[in-house]
C-alpha cells in the first residue's frame, strides 16, 4: 500500500506489482487552474501519463470535479473518488480553529481586537518559469488610509520570490508569509486573493472573499472553472479601489456566490473526509 498527496515521481521508473495499491489523496481542493495533463509546465505529457497512471484511487472534494481529475491525470473516471480531501477536516472543527487563533495572538498580540485583512497571492508563471509579481498596491497610500483598527497582512506564496513591502516600515500593513496560512485565515476578516486556491479554505471557513487581479488580461493559466463569474466573492482589477473594495467585502460578508461554488467544489468536505479514506484504505488491507 503506497499513499500520497502530491506527485510521487519514483512511480514513473517503476511497474506496480498487481497487489499493490497506489492510493492519491490529492493535497489540494476543487477543481480550479489546469493542471498536470491539462497544462504541461516542467514535465512533458510523457511524464505526467507515467506518473499518474498506476493510480488505484484518487481522493477529491466532490462528486463536480471528478471529470477535470480524470482527464488531469489521464485515468479513468471511476479512480476518482468524492471521498473528501483529507487536509480540510479541521477547517470544520471549531476549537481546533480557535487553539490556531489563539496560537497566532500569543506570537503577535498586536492582532488582536484589530480587524484583518488577508492578502495571499499566488505566484506567477511566464514561459512556465517562476517570475516576480507586481501587485500594483501602493503601500504608502495604503498605509495613510487604513484606519487604527485595520491591518493589512501579506501571506506571499512559497514560489513567490519578491517582496511587496519593505520590512519594518509600516505599522498597518505586515508580511505575514512565515506564519501558517490556516492560523492567519482562521483571524482574518476578508481575504483578498487572484487565481490561489486558498479560495477553498476560506469558504470552508465561512470567510468573506474578495478578487484583487490587476494582471486579469495577462495571467497565463487556463480554468476549469468559468472565472471570473463563478467565484464566491467579486473581482476587481484597479488598485485604486482596492481599500474601499476591502471594506465593502467585508460589511457584506459572504457571497451569495459562495454556496453555490461550496456545493459544487466542496460537497465532500463535511468534517469526515479521513473516516471515509481510512475507511477505503483500510478495505483494501482486509
């Protein structure tokens, strides 16, 4: 019995002897850019068809994307299980979310009673390679016109080399990004993000979701998803109305759009995701 959650490349030098089982449980949610089979970066389509092929099951958030996994890993559909992703059964369990609360205060207690504004981006790719990101945000403006209660917090993705700010220099607005990415969801009040999939956590979470992609012509990443229009939050590309924007999001509170894209994404993601593939597993090891 062989269990992953991301790409396990020595499959692709080896043939599984038939008894053995190669179980995916997939580290992320839904079914949101292309990827794998369905937009070749690194790996040609060769390698992509070998690593994935010997799949036994595939573990995913619900019963919608099971087609785009299928056809991402070149493997039929049924491999494809709405079993539930097995990362986000604490999302749904309040006091575990309350200890990650509580941990972040004990480590930055200026946080505290303020309210937060999440900014994670994900990184961006041109000719399939790394490349620095402008996010066109005034950070001096923006620094003037948050009020005393308001912080502005970055969580820059792992891929993402350059940095926004300049450390030590705002008291509103911080880089975040050594934290954990849950524990600083868990205390925002809006996130503000692009094409990341932390878009599924956060509904998860019941946290209002705002768009801020001023690259929205130029990004160079297909979607199984019909973006902007099934998003669970609004979109916008001007950096100039990105506070105001903020604070719209953040006085209506979640998207009517939200559970719409829960239902479709997310319908296996109730809590008990590793009951169900412990259950699976353990089928296969009677």
């Amino acid at each position: 019995m062989i269990v992953t959650d991301d790409y396990l490349r020595y499959v692709r030098y080896t043939t599984l002897r038939p008894e053995q089982k190669l179980i995916q449980v997939w580290h992320a949610c839904g079914a949101f850019k292309k990827f794998a089979l369905d937009a070749l970066t690194s790996l040609s389509a060769k390698e992509e068809k070998l690593t994935h092929s010997q799949y036994t099951d595939v573990c995913v958030s619900s019963e919608a994307v099971r087609p785009f996994y299928a056809s991402a890993f070149g493997i039929s559909i049924d491999k494809i299980k709405a079993l539930g992703v097995s990362r986000t059964d604490p999302l749904l369990q309040p006091e575990k979310i309350q200890k990650l609360r509580e941990n972040i205060y004990s480590i930055k207690p200026n946080f505290k009673n303020k309210i937060i504004y999440l900014y994670a981006p994900t990184f961006r790719e041109k000719n399939k390679k790394v490349i620095d990101f402008d996010c066109e945000i005034d950070f001096d403006n923006l620094e003037n016109n948050l009020k005393d209660n308001e912080l502005f917090l970055i969580n820059r993705h792992i891929a993402t080399k350059n940095n926004f700010i300049e450390t030590d220099r705002y008291t509103k607005i911080f880089d975040v990004s050594q934290l954990d990415t849950t524990a600083l969801l868990s205390i925002a009040d809006v996130v503000i993000t692009d094409y990341s999939s932390i878009i599924y956590e956060t509904c998860l979470l019941n946290k209002p979701i705002l768009f801020y992609c001023p690259d929205y012509d130029d990004y160079e990443r297909d979607f199984y998803l019909d973006y902007p229009d099934a998003l669970p939050g609004n979109i916008i590309t001007d950096p100039s109305e990105l506070l105001e924007a903020i604070r719209e999001t953040a006085l209506n509170g979640l998207s009517e759009k939200a559970d719409k894209f829960k239902a479709q994404q997310l319908s296996a993601c109730d809590g008990n995701a590793n009951k169900r593939i412990c259950e699976m597993i353990l089928n296969y090891l009677r």
